[in-house]
C-alpha cells in the first residue's frame, strides 16, 4: 500500500500497487476510461509507445474510451483519430462516439447562447478576487464548460474558487492543465455511467478500468460506481486534494504508467 505524505506531512493515499491488482486481466476487463493530459500524455505529447499500446488493447479486444475535460471541438477531431471507441469531452458535458461528428449532449442545456453568457459572467466575477487568472484559449471552442489556466494557483487558492464558483451556483474542477467552471452536477462520472449505460450496457461496473492523475479524475476513482480504478504515479502529488482515491497506483508516471497498466490487463495473452 502507497503510504504517501504531502510535502506540508499532512494527508495520505491509501492506494495498492497496481502488481496487487488480482481483478484486472484479459479475462474479465472489457473497458478502459482513462483521462487524457497527464494519463495518456507524456511531457504534453503522444508517444509511440502510448499509441502502441492503445493498438494493443483493441487488437485483444479491450475497448478505450477516453474520458477529458478538453473542448468539444479539440474531442471531436479525436475520437476519430485515435484507436479508440470514443471520447467524453469538457468533465463529463459531451460524448462523441468513434465514426459519429455529431456531439451526444450528456448535460442538458435549453439555451447555449444564454449559457456561454452566464459562464462568462462567473469568470468575471472570480477574476475580480484573482486579477491573475486568465481564460484560456481553446474556450471559443467549449459549450459546457469554461476554464481558465490553472498557472501557479495554490491548493488553497483553488479551494476558495472552489467554494466562490458554488455560491454562485457553478461546480468547479481543475487538472493539472486547466480549471473548470461548469454546471454543478457534470463530472466525468456522470457522463462516463450514461455512456456505458447507453452503449455498453453489456459490460458491468466489475468489467470496467477507469484511469486518471489528478482532482478532475476523482470521480473516476469514487469505489462506490467504479471499483476498479488505477491512477498514474503522478496522481500521487495531490494526495491532499483527493477525497476519492485510486484503488491501485502505477510506478511510472503520465503515459508509462498507462502502458504500464495495459501491459498488466494483457500479461498472459500470447
């Protein structure tokens, strides 16, 4: 078991190393939902041998399903690129379904335009307490969401927009890339259970590996809906900022770890 203390000794994760991990293999894991930056990223970038091993999984069988609070309009392109099944965009907010152009809304919103205002409104208003945050670019490419770049943001800093972003009636989210403003109930969680209970109504929660490495990822390692979840060892740095914690931890970081962890679901398999 990681017993991992943040660097102020306060806070521990409690998570088994992924060699521990007996209920993942080629026989009864049919799915993997991973984040993206910083789970399927190495240093920003795909590597060859990332992209190896997204192959490898589809060759035996074992379907990808990429799970990203990037925007609608950088997941679109994505999913049709990439060796994977599809890809839930902006924490949970739009699914896109390999082959498919066309968004699949997962959160409602009568009224985009309206939306997108209100959004920008609760932006505003944050940067009135934080002068230093700044939007970031790919907004103009968003619908549910808006983010700003998370830059040098403290763990308590977060906290307060945190707690700013739900008086105002907004849930707020952050990676290791980006904070999020959006609807209260979106989350990849939520988005990732309406996917499966629409197109892989086959597979069971027990079937299903869900992968991530940092706060945004945390519903994915919530044990009451995902009881097979794994970060990446980078995840390890927000031990604090975690109330639900992987079950399993890789040793390498970002996308080794993932490799890691697709070599482990394929061990045995000739």
């Amino acid at each position: 078991m990681y017993r991992h203390l943040s660097p102020s000794g306060e806070g521990l994760i409690n998570s088994l190393p992924l060699s521990q991990a007996d209920s993942i293999s080629p026989n009864n894991i049919r799915l993997v939902a991973t984040d993206m930056d910083g789970t399927l990223t190495s240093n920003g970038k795909f590597t060859n041998q990332l992209l190896q091993a997204l192959e490898n999984l589809a060759a035996a069988e074992i379907k990808v399903l990429i799970v990203t609070g990037r925007s609608a309009g950088w997941v679109s392109g994505l999913s049709s690129l990439m060796p994977v099944v599809g890809a839930i965009a902006e924490n949970g907010g739009l699914f896109y379904l390999s082959g498919c152009d066309r968004a699949i809304a997962l959160t409602p919103i009568p009224d985009l335009d309206s939306h997108r205002q209100q959004l920008a409104a609760a932006f505003r208003e944050l940067q009135i307490k934080f002068p230093q945050i700044q939007e970031s670019a790919d907004n103009r490419f968003r619908l549910t969401d808006w983010t700003f770049d998370v830059a040098s943001l403290t763990p308590s800093e977060l906290q307060t927009l945190a707690h700013l972003c739900q008086e105002m009636g907004w849930g707020f989210t952050y990676s290791n890339v980006q904070c999020h403003i959006k609807p209260q109930t979106q989350d990849k969680a939520t988005g990732l259970l309406q996917v499966l209970q629409q197109y892989w109504t086959e597979y069971s929660l027990e079937q299903v590996v869900t992968v991530g490495d940092s706060p945004n990822d945390e519903s994915l390692f919530d044990r009451r809906y995902f009881p097979i979840s794994v970060g990446v060892a980078n995840v390890l740095k927000y031990a604090t900022q975690l109330q639900h914690q992987p079950a399993y931890v890789t040793t390498a970081a970002e996308g080794e770890g993932f490799c890691e962890l697709s070599n482990y679901i394929l061990q045995g398999i000739n």
